[in-house]
C-alpha cells in the first residue's frame, strides 16, 4: 500500500480562455495571424517577405521566424500590405523559430 495520497483536482475542460480580454492581449496581436481554407488557399496577415518560392516550397518571413510551405501549384494571388494570398495545394505548413 503507498504512503501517498494524490489529490486530483478535476480540471475544467472549457475554461481554456479565463476570460475575453486574455484574446486581445499584445501577445496575439503581434503575430502573423493565419486563415486556411482546407489545403487550397492560405491568406498571411503579418507576412514581411518572401524568402524563397518555388512552384512545391514558399518559406515567408514573419514577425518571430518562418512559415514553411510545402505542396504543388503554388500561385502567390497578391502579396501587399503584409498580407499575402496564396493558393495551391498544401502539404505542410511549418513554423520555424
């Protein structure tokens, strides 16, 4: 028999986010913010260049590293204003710090 006794406190499963305010924090604010539509189109809000294109790997700066892309018939749709549009086929999407 163990000397020990353990005490689990049960952990609320939706109560990810303590409250609204902790989603506008600076800390979401200041990075890329991301949208995907399955694995056609990315759209890159915070995107500060493009470091390399090919038609199955685009690697694009962003505020804290890289976003990989890997996949096949890439097409950069607009890229302005730090926002980038691209459509394709996705394989990967890595973040490298």
């Amino acid at each position: 028999m163990s000397k020990f006794k353990f005490k689990s406190k049960k952990k609320d499963k939706f109560n990810l986010i303590k409250d609204s305010n902790e989603i506008l924090s600076k800390e979401f604010l200041n990075g890329a913010h991301i949208e995907i539509f399955s694995n056609k189109k990315l759209i890159i809000d915070g995107c500060y260049g493009i470091e390399d294109y090919q038609n199955n790997y685009i690697k694009l700066k962003i505020k804290k590293g890289y976003i990989s892309l890997t996949g096949n018939d890439f097409l950069i749709l607009s890229f302005e204003n730090e926002k980038i549009d691209i459509k394709g086929n996705f394989f990967t999407i890595e973040f490298c710090l």
